[in-house]
C-alpha cells in the first residue's frame, strides 16, 4: 500500500502529517469514491487506519483533497466514521480534513476542516515576471476551455455569433469530436488532453491583453441539503473553487474577467489579490443570477475589443503594479501551501508493518 506523507520529519522518526484519504478499499479510491464506501469497507478502513496510526508516527492524519471540493452531502458519513475513529483512539486532535473549496467556512463545531488553495498553487511557480514593456501584445484576449460546460459553450458562442475571433485565442474541446465550436491550440491530444498540457503556463498568456476566466462552476453549487450541515458551516458558506486557471494570468500579470459563481473576487480580494476596477466595471461578481452575470461580462469584452492594440499596451502598463503584486502574492501562497503538493510517498507493507520511502 503507497501512501503520501509530508516532506518533513523530525529526528526520532515523527513525520508532520500522513495523507490518510489516497487508499484504495475494494476498488474504491477514497478521496473520491467516500459516497461508494459500504459497511463492510468500513470495517477494512478502520485496520487500515490503524495499521498507520500504530506504525507511522505522526504529528497530524490529513484526509486532502487538494484538486477538488468535498460533496459534503454524500461525504457526512465518512466525515462521522473519522471522529469516531480518531475519538476512539484519543486522537482527535491529530485529524484535519482539507479541499480546495476557499467559499466553505467551517463553523466552531467544524475544526478539524479547513479549505486550501490547492489547485490554485499545485503548479511549478518559478515563471519569473516579464514586464509589459517587453511583451509583444498579439491578440486582446485569451480563453482556454478543455471540458464542455455550459457557460464555456455560452462563451465560445459568444465569440463566433459576434466575429470576435481575430481578436481572441481560444481552444474549446465541446461535447464531441464533431462539435462545430470546437477548437484546439493548447494542448496535443484533442481528446482530453494530458495534464502536463493543460495546467501550466500555455505560450499565449504573455501574447494578449486579458485572459476570460472560465471557472470550474459558473454558480453557486454547494449542496446544504445534508444534516449537520447548519452545526458544521456558516450561513455564507458557498462553492468557490479556485483553480490554476485563475493562477496563470495572476503568475504572468494579466487583467482578467471571470466567468465563474458569484463572489469570486471578492474572495480574490479577501485573500490579498488586486483586481481591475479601475478600468471597468467589476459589480458583475455580485450579481447572483447566472445569465445577468455573464451577459455584464459580455459586455466587458465588447468594449475592450474596441480598443485599439496601442491602447491595451497603455493599459497594461497602468497595471503593472497590479501585475507584479499578484504575481509576488501568489508565489508566497505557494510556498505556505507547498506540503499539499510537494509531499513523500512510502511503500507501507501492511503484513510487516514496515515501510520504505519511494521518493524524496
């Protein structure tokens, strides 16, 4: 059995967490398929876990999910199967529960649960900033789409239905390999497209003005209908999953537009990051109707494509202050998050009760 363990480990052998959710019981990978688990996988959970509480000393048990937010609805009974364990054992203190959903506000009966800026800081981040007075500014805007999603097809319509394409790069995969909207420039297979592909810094950020981010949900979609749900969150609480998409304009210095749920940047703000107010209008993050949202954010882009190519280098160089402070943000934000990327992995052999470390 392989499992992840941090990078740190003091002299007498106590590593500082081990990542108790990547484990695999009767096919079902846990820290996705919580919801699949029946009762006699419980039963092989609990020796599992205590294999690894008795055998690998360790200051803290992480359950991560650092690219993905946690369905609280179909995750409450894993959630209660954790503090029983961890009570049980006298033990409870050591366990923390993380995902990448930064709208999720854990109440004071909920401590053991934290969210993280997983996906937004999981990349190679040693891009180093390039002013705007040496880029050369190709195109007005950028949007790089792989997944057919509903306000990713809104957007590439968008584009063709008003002749926006001289002005944009875009790719968009759509529902099928026939799909008219489709298009590719950022990555070699059409299909999915590998990872190494599609999540780090593309070619074109540094060639265009402003990058339309398309988020991975375009409303609000955390799920409240579960119980305990009034006892282990505040009221505000709310889906904002930030990923790497947000992170490449934020690592290069681009103004960007979100197409994303409501509230977005104001979170950005909350965490320290500047945004572009100053050139327009940015209330539409408050508007909590999906179609309003996006249509004032069409709006934005209709006005910017009638700026000559002249004009957005102007700009540009009017927010680099933005740029560089973004860009220095979030190399710190990786660095305070690097445990949940930058991890060790071990080969556990549950018979022997030894171990052995993969890598460094």
């Amino acid at each position: 059995m392989r499992i992840q363990v941090s990078n740190i480990k003091s002299d007498d052998g106590i590593y500082d967490f081990v990542d108790i959710a990547d484990i695999t019981i009767s096919g079902y990978r846990v820290k996705y398929d919580y919801h699949e688990l029946k009762q006699g996988d419980y039963i092989k959970l609990t020796e599992i876990y205590d294999l690894i509480v008795n055998n690998i000393p360790s200051n803290f048990y992480y359950f991560t999910l650092p690219t993905e937010s946690i369905e609280w609805s179909k995750f409450i009974t894993l959630y209660e199967f954790l503090l029983d364990f961890f009570t049980k054992r006298n033990i409870l203190h050591k366990l923390k529960i993380f995902d990448n959903n930064i709208g999720a506000i854990p109440s004071y009966n909920n401590p053991h649960y934290e969210p993280i800026l997983g996906m937004l800081t999981w990349n190679k981040l040693d891009y180093e900033y390039i002013s705007v007075e040496d880029r050369n500014i190709e195109r007005h805007f950028l949007s790089l789409n792989r997944r057919a999603k509903k306000h990713r097809y809104d957007l590439v319509k968008f584009i063709t239905d008003n002749n926006l394409t001289d002005k944009f790069y875009y790719s968009y995969l759509g529902d099928s390999p026939g799909d008219k909207l489709r298009k590719v420039i950022d990555f070699k297979s059409i299909d999915v497209g590998e990872p190494k592909e599609w999540e780090i810094l593309t070619k074109f950020n540094n060639k265009v003005f402003c990058d339309i981010v398309t988020e991975s949900e375009y409303e609000d979609t955390f799920d409240k209908n579960f119980k305990l749900y009034e006892s282990l969150f505040e009221d505000d609480t709310k889906l904002i999953h930030i990923t790497e998409k947000i992170g490449k304009p934020l690592l290069v210095g681009q103004p960007f537009l979100l197409l994303s749920g409501p509230l977005y940047l104001k979170k950005l703000h909350q965490l320290g990051f500047k945004t572009f107010d100053k050139w327009w209008d940015e209330s539409y993050d408050l508007e909590l109707d999906y179609e309003k949202r996006r249509d004032m954010v069409y709006s934005i882009i209709l006005d910017i494509y009638s700026w000559s190519s002249e004009h957005c280098k102007e700009v540009m160089l009017d927010m680099e202050d933005i740029f560089i402070h973004n860009h220095n943000l979030l190399k710190q934000y990786k660095r305070k998050y690097e445990k949940f990327t930058e991890f060790s992995l071990i080969e556990f052999n549950t018979e022997t009760k030894q171990y052995i470390k993969l890598n460094n």
